[in-house]
C-alpha cells in the first residue's frame, strides 16, 4: 500500500507551502519506502509515497495523461488495468502501474469511470483545464482514507489521520464506495450493490458457482511483480486462501519470477492454537512455513506503536492489529513485500460464533450487509494499516467486488447455522470446497471452529492485556470515566488503557469521532446482542464471550454496577506507559 496526501485549494501556493506538504507527507513514508513524489498546480498539491508492487522502476507517482493536464496521486492495485489498457488503444501511457489506467479513463469517461475498477484503490485527481478535482475511494474501504477541511477553504485528503489532523479544523473518515467531486460539491455513492439495500435474496445456493467465484477473487490478486506469500493462521479463510492460491500459482508472471512454491506465513504465542494448525495446511499444502512466535510483553510493549499506526481505540481492532503489526514486521525483513488475507469472509457468511443465536434468516442477512458495511473501520483498517506500518501490502480476496455480488445473492436461508443437521457457522463456504476427489484442505481443518485472529493467537494473550490494563487503570479512574471520555465511554480498563494511548497520540476531538462505538460481543453488531439475554452481561469482543457456542468460552459474568459518588479506596498508581523495541522469534 502506497500513502497519499493532497491539499486543494489552499490559499497558500508558496514554497514554505509546499515544504509542509512534504513534512506531512513524510509522515506516511512507512506506507511507502520506496519512492516519494509531489506535484504541485497553483495553490494545490499531490503528493505520494509510493509501495512498488507493480512496473517498480517507472510507476512512480504522481501519475499523468500524455498532455500532463490531469494529474493522479493513488494507493492501491487495479485488477483489470490490461483490460483497461486495451480499451483506450488511442491512449500513450507513460508507464506500465497498473493505476496509470486513472487519468485515461477520467478523459474518455469523465467523472464516472470509478465503477469500472477492479480492485482496491483511494486516489485524488486533478484536472489542471478547470482546476476541478475527484476524490474516490474502493467499494467496502479497504484501502484507508481521509477528508478533512482548513480554516482556510481548503480541503485536505490523507491515507491516514495522522497526515492532515494537524492542519485541519475537521476531518473524518472517506467513506467507502463514495466519490467527492468539486464540481458537484460534495459526495456521492458510486458503488450500489442490490445487497446495500439489505433486501432480502432469493437465489439458490451453487457451491460451484461460489467456489469459482472465490478462486477468480484469488488468481486476480496474484498480480505482482515483486516477492509475496499468503497470511495463514490455520482457521478456515486463510487456509483456503492458502490452497486456492497454491492450487493456481503454477504458471503465473509471479511463479516464473519468484518460484512456484509458495511462502506463508503465522504468528503466536508459544503453543498457539493457530501455529499448530497453520503449520498443519503448510504441511498439507507443501508451502515454504515461517512461524513467528511472540511473547505477552512483546505485545504490551508494542502497544502504543501499533495505536499510532491503526489509529483506533476499538479494543477488538487492537487485539488483533498487534499479532499482525509484529509478524508484518518480521515478513517485510525477509523481503517479502505482498501478502493474500482472509478478512471478510465472516461478514459475508456469518462466521462469527454469535449468528449461532440469528433468530430467522431475515436478521441474519441484515447483520451481515451491516456488518460488511462497517468493515472500513475494523478488519479493513487492521489489515490496511498494520501491515502499512511496515511497507507491507495485504490483498483481501473475500472482498472482492464480483464474489461478494455472487455471495451475498444467496438465500441467507442456506447461511443459517442449524448444528442438528451438521451446518455449522459458514457451511455453505466449507461445503463448496469439499472436494472429495480433488481436496482443497483436510477436512478437520474444513470445518474448524471458528477462532478470531486476537484469540488463536493465543487465548493468554487476551488475558494479559486485561491483566496489564488492570495495572494501569484505578477504579477511580474508571469510576470517572464518562466525565473524561463523554464521546464512546470506556466500560472496562482495558478499553480505557487504549483510549488514553489514542488520545495522547491524536488529541483533535475530529480524532475521537473517526472510531466506531457500542455494544458487541464475539464482535457483533449492537442489534445482534438482543439475540441472546446472556450477552448483555458479557459484553467482550472476543469470540469467548459467544457464551453456549465456544468451546472455550468464558464464565458467565453477573451484570456489572458502579456506585455512583462512592469512590473505592485502592493504592494502585498508574504507571507510566512506555515502548520497546519487540522481540519476536523465526522458524520456518
């Protein structure tokens, strides 16, 4: 993932202007270590940070037209861009990046070409003839994007917050599937699915159809010209990101440039769930393994850094971005500069363990379009930026445009886990892919129950953050909380912990109104808690806390009550935060 920042329309078109672009700019360089750029028109600047996956040696940014009148600074992977290509042949591209596609097609189509990208992308266009500008973002937000406004009229657009909350008066979050034109004045949905509606779908289910679909989603995304592996934790997704991936690589530009043996990739404590299972489909699979264990400590200490680059207080987000933020780490040292993922897969086919409660089909399917819609700020933003954070590039296969089409068109009717007659959460995904006579997977891995990633990693690295956060948060600091934080209230420590390490680091009240709130459980929408009285009184993202579905789940917690104006007496001191470098181990 490359990192952009523009400024249009500043009143301010001077050098010193221009030298703090570039300051702010600077502050996206870990999204992309490999070129930077900026381009300036007047009183507005384009500026990149480029991540070279694709043409390396001259797809440097920002992009042009053959005349140079349109202008592009853009972080993403255009799927289709050689399709693209060939339908423009009156068209001179300057170099082979597969989003030099952007400004040609805005020539040939205007302003509504967005729809016609396959794949993930948030870009700024600049159209020198009428000083006119586009701002566009991918369908479900997997790429990070932010709009904000100056005092001054301007507007600003930055990959991450941390690039123009400084400058700004207000920003926020771009919304996914949405194009911002100055010359309309605002926002507009480009991406209108039938399933945004969250009416109801009829069609039978294929397991065919959804599997060809998904393999598609795959053999698209190895579009690389640089080394790559896939992330694999050894649950469902990943492993069958794995096999699809493993089962195509032969063949490719990618396994004629880097081998045909395929690298992949896990992390955990010591004794993990995920590290024995993962090291299992590796086997299986026969791909080049790399375990990454890691301690509780070397999470804790890495806890502020990894706040700072996901830029959330959402307590699930962080426990699972700080696994990822280590292991992308440890994978980018070995020159590995691309990774396939299985985020999303439980949005669209309702594999948290709480659908297990989904009364009837209709509340089943309306949780998952929501729970797809909110994507853009939790697994998305996790992906993106934890391994951003390091100049890692994660391609999300699930969330490809034509196979969420294809998925969410099914009857939620056959998404309904029934455990009497043996459909247990996502079966309708594991069924399409048991192949008797061409296995993709072992079938006690096919149907594994589902962990999420913050718990496979090891169920003591929950634990010792609450622990750790306990440490750190007094009861008398809890018992103020809603005074302190008025805005998505902490109701545990560890959920405080984080929300001091966010603010400090992002104190702009604009900062604090980019992160989602509300009740969850096993990582459900607030609606979803109503399916179950029990949840109310458990209220843990942690699939854990899916209380009579996990095999492991936690004890069930009497409803919880402070005394108001009663202040417990207690001799614990907050201590003070620090960071350290983390320590992690390699095998492979």
């Amino acid at each position: 993932m490359c990192g952009i920042l523009a400024v249009l329309g500043s009143s301010d078109d001077s050098q010193a202007k221009r030298v703090r672009v570039l300051e702010l700019s600077r502050r996206l360089k870990h999204r992309g270590p490999d070129w930077s750029g900026i381009h300036q028109y007047g009183n507005s600047f384009l500026a990149h940070q480029r991540l070279a996956i694709i043409d390396p040696t001259s797809g440097d940014q920002p992009l042009f037209n053959e005349d140079k009148s349109i202008a592009v600074t853009v972080n993403g992977e255009i799927y289709n861009h050689e399709e693209l290509r060939k339908s423009m042949p009156n068209h001179r591209f300057r170099t082979g990046s597969d989003c030099d596609v952007i400004a040609h097609l805005y020539e040939e189509h205007g302003e509504n070409f967005v729809d016609m990208l396959d794949g993930i992308f948030s870009f700024v266009l600049l159209d020198t003839r009428d000083n006119s500008f586009i701002v566009a973002r991918d369908a479900i937000g997997i790429t990070s994007l932010y709009i904000g406004w100056g005092l001054d009229g301007s507007i600003w657009v930055s990959s991450e917050m941390k690039g123009l909350n400084d400058d700004c008066e207000h920003f926020e979050c771009f919304p996914p599937g949405h194009l911002y034109s100055s010359k309309q004045g605002g926002l507009r949905r480009w991406y209108n699915p039938s399933w945004f509606s969250e009416a109801i779908p009829s069609t039978p289910y294929d397991p065919l159809v959804l599997r060809r679909a998904f393999e598609d989603a795959v053999i698209k995304r190895l579009m690389t010209d640089v080394p790559f592996g896939v992330l694999l934790s050894g649950g469902l997704d990943s492993s069958l990101v794995a096999s699809v991936t493993a089962r195509y690589m032969a063949g490719t530009k990618a396994a004629m440039q880097w081998g045909a043996q395929l690298h992949s990739f896990c992390v955990g404590l010591e004794g993990s769930p995920d590290l024995k299972a993962a090291r299992e489909v590796a086997d299986y699979l026969g791909t080049v393994h790399h375990e990454f264990t890691f301690t509780v400590q070397d999470g804790i200490d890495a806890i502020e850094d990894v706040i700072y680059h996901i830029e959330t207080y959402d307590v699930t987000t962080i426990r699972a971005s700080t696994p990822m933020f280590l292991m992308s780490r440890k994978i980018k040292a070995l020159g590995v500069k691309m990774v396939i993922s299985g985020e999303g897969a439980d949005e669209i086919f309702g594999g948290y363990l709480y659908f297990h409660k989904a009364p009837n089909k209709e509340e089943f399917h309306q949780e998952t379009c929501q729970k797809i819609k909110a994507l853009h700020q939790y697994d998305c933003l996790r992906a993106n930026k934890s391994t951003s954070a390091w100049g890692l590039e994660a391609r999300v296969p699930f969330l490809d445009k034509e196979f969420i089409k294809v998925a969410m068109d099914i009857d939620p009717e056959w998404k309904m886990i029934k455990r009497d007659e043996g459909r247990i959460e996502k079966w309708i995904l594991r069924r399409a892919f048991d192949d008797e006579e061409h296995p993709y997977l072992p079938k006690h891995i096919l149907y594994r129950q589902k962990e999420q990633f913050s718990d496979g990693v090891g169920y003591s690295w929950i634990d010792g953050l609450k622990a750790h956060a306990s440490d750190h948060v007094t009861d008398r600091m809890m018992l103020n909380a809603r005074h302190i934080f008025p805005h998505n209230t902490p109701i545990t420590k560890e959920a405080y912990y984080y929300r001091m390490i966010f603010e400090r680091c992002f104190p702009q009240n604009a900062a604090k109104l980019t992160v989602p709130g509300g009740a969850s459980v096993a990582c459900s929408t607030a609606n979803a808690v109503k399916w179950d009285a029990s949840w109310s009184n458990n209220l843990d993202p942690s699939g854990r806390a899916a209380l009579g579905v996990h095999t492991a789940a936690y004890e069930p917690q009497a409803p919880a009550s402070l005394t108001v104006g009663k202040i417990p007496s207690t001799n614990k001191v907050p201590k003070i935060l620090g960071v350290s470098s983390p320590g992690l181990t390699i095998q492979s």
